[in-house]
C-alpha cells in the first residue's frame, strides 16, 4: 500500500541552524501539506501546496519557513534559522486526485521529531 | 477565530463496551470533517471525510454522523476491542484545523 516517507525520523539542531525535513508523498497525489504538533499541544497546520505553489498557510508559516517541490517527488520544509520553540513533531500530508482538496483523506507520515538545542 | 472541540479528553472502557466522542466545530462555512485514528508512534490513519449534513459513515466496527447545522459530529465505537486503543482526532476543512483528541483506552 502506498505511504508517505519521511526524512530524518529525528532531528536535533543548535538554535539558529536551517533544517531541512524531507518528504515523499504518494505518486499519484496532488496537493500537500505540513503540519505540526508541539508535545501537550493540538496537531497545528501549516502549509499548503498545490500546482507547485503554496494554497494556503497559518500564522504560524512566516518568514523563516519555505516549502519546495524541487523535483516532483520530494516535498520539503525548511525552517532557516531555528528557534527553541521550533521543537515539535513535524508531519507531512499528502491527498489525491483532481479537484477541491476539501473532502479528499489526507495521509499523514510518520513525522519528523525536530529537537532545537 | 477557528476552533474545534473533541469530548471526552480521554476515555477507559473494558473490552467489548460500546462507546461513542463528540467533535464540535464551527458551522458556518462547513466544508469537511476528517476522523484520524493515531496510534502512538505511527502516522494518524484517516477514519472518514465527512461533508454532507445528515452523513453516515461506517468501516467495521466503527461509524461516524454528522450534523453541519449545529455544528457536531459523533464517532461511535461497537463492541471496543483492545487494538481499537488510541487517540481519535477530528479535523475541519481542507487545511485541517484538528481537536485535541480523545485518548482511548480499551482494557481486556
């Protein structure tokens, strides 16, 4: 069965470092999406991307963050300079098919653990 | 401001009880409603997508309705077994804003 891949399962970072988190969405989907869960928190959106461009994205998605599709198959998240409470369990989500996104399951990785130091 | 709501936070039963959560969301601009089941340590699995008012879904033991108007959606579990143990988030819209979830338990 097909699953969305993420890459590191674990990363730990100094404060003020760029990371790049890595995913592999399944083939045949079309819109993709980030999402983040602080320890205790809710699971909290992100971003967006459909049709090689950000759809949307939260308050949270500011300046520091960016999300890339560099070669049709990975999609990546980058947090360019890292803050302490950029420590959350970072989850990649992909849905198919053509059309509204709304009312398409979205399949969630198993998440990257980003620990900032 | 967004904001959805699961009830119970948690959740004990014994094996073969039937049980049932609420997720509560804004009713205005209703798009979609997601059920995940997220067990620890793997990705949250989608249960349903939900999007007409008066919908129900069913997979196994486990069924889910939906009420648009005001706002609410139950997530019914038959006969809970231990393997069902996990937590049970719903989520609203196409970037879902999810609840907190409601952490199962399911003693043998």
């Amino acid at each position: 069965e097909p699953e969305v891949t993420q890459t590191p399962s674990h990363q730990v970072t100094q404060m003020g470092q760029e990371v790049i988190l890595r995913c592999v969405p399944i083939s045949n989907h079309l819109y993709f999406y980030w999402y983040r869960q602080i320890l205790g928190q809710k699971v909290e959106f992100l971003v967006s991307f459909y049709n090689n461009e950000i759809s949307e994205k939260s308050e949270i998605f500011d300046d520091q963050f960016s999300v890339e599709r560099p070669d049709g198959s990975n999609f990546t998240l980058k947090i360019r300079s890292t803050k302490l409470e950029d420590s959350a369990m970072y989850f990649c989500a992909s849905a198919g098919g053509v059309g509204t996104s709304v009312s398409y399951e979205q399949y969630f990785g198993p998440g990257t653990r980003l620990t900032v130091t | 401001i967004l904001n959805v709501e699961q009830s119970p936070q948690s959740l004990h039963v014994q094996e073969g009880d039937s049980t049932n959560f609420t997720c509560s969301f804004p009713s205005s601009n209703f798009y979609a409603l997601h059920w995940y089941r997220w067990e620890t340590a793997k990705s949250p699995e989608a249960l349903f997508v939900m999007t007409l008012n008066g919908d129900e879904k069913k997979k196994g033991r486990i069924s889910a309705t939906l009420n648009t108007k005001e706002g609410y959606s139950y997530l019914y579990i038959k006969g809970s077994q231990p393997e069902d143990s996990a937590t049970y988030l719903c989520a609203f819209r196409g970037k879902l804003i999810f609840g907190q979830g409601t952490e199962l338990s399911v003693k043998p």
